[in-house]
C-alpha cells in the first residue's frame, strides 16, 4: 500500500509544480530579456550532460587520439553543424563510434 501512496504522491506533486508553472507563465508576460535568455537553458543542459561524457574515461580527463569517445562526438558535432538534422546526427555520432572501435 505504501508504494501505492509515494505513486500518487508523486504524480499529484509532478502534476502541481508543472501546472502550477503553465497556470502562471499563461497570466504574466515575461520580459523580452528574460524570454530570449530561456531560449539557452535546453543546450546548455544537454552539453552540461554530454561533455562530460565525451572528455572523462576512467576518472581522468581524455582528450587524446585514443579517445573514440571524442572523436564521435566530434563527427556528431560536424554532421549537426552541417545537416541541421538531429536524427542524422545522432546516427552518425553512432556509426563513428561503433567504427572507430571496430577497427581499432
């Protein structure tokens, strides 16, 4: 029963706090300034999140040849910056990644 009531709970909290946010974001205006610096909080997150990823093997920072890691990340990067496109660019991050490990 117990984790029947921290379900519940849960959900009717998660439900609270993201209405609450479209409840008031919907009565205020948001200033011009402070619209255009939300617009940063998505890819800031993502990056905060993936770099560490890319750069860190085995508790210690990477940035060598041997890290393949990087190195997909640098061809997802490149593929994003030209293409635009996000599935494409996750594949190809993918692709270099199972590549570069095969071969070597």
């Amino acid at each position: 029963m117990n984790i029947w009531l921290v379900f519940l709970l849960g959900g009717l909290l998660t439900f609270g706090m993201r209405y609450s946010f479209i409840y008031l974001l919907g009565r205020f205006e948001l200033p011009e300034t402070l619209r255009r610096a939300l617009r940063f909080v998505p890819p800031a997150v993502l990056s905060a999140i993936v770099l560490p990823e890319l750069v860190v093997r085995s508790g210690q920072f990477d940035v060598s040849w041997t890290n393949f890691r990087l190195l997909a990340g640098v061809v997802a990067v490149l593929v994003a910056w030209k293409t635009k496109n996000t599935l494409l660019t996750i594949l190809a991050g993918m692709l270099a990644l199972l590549v570069l490990e095969f071969i070597f």
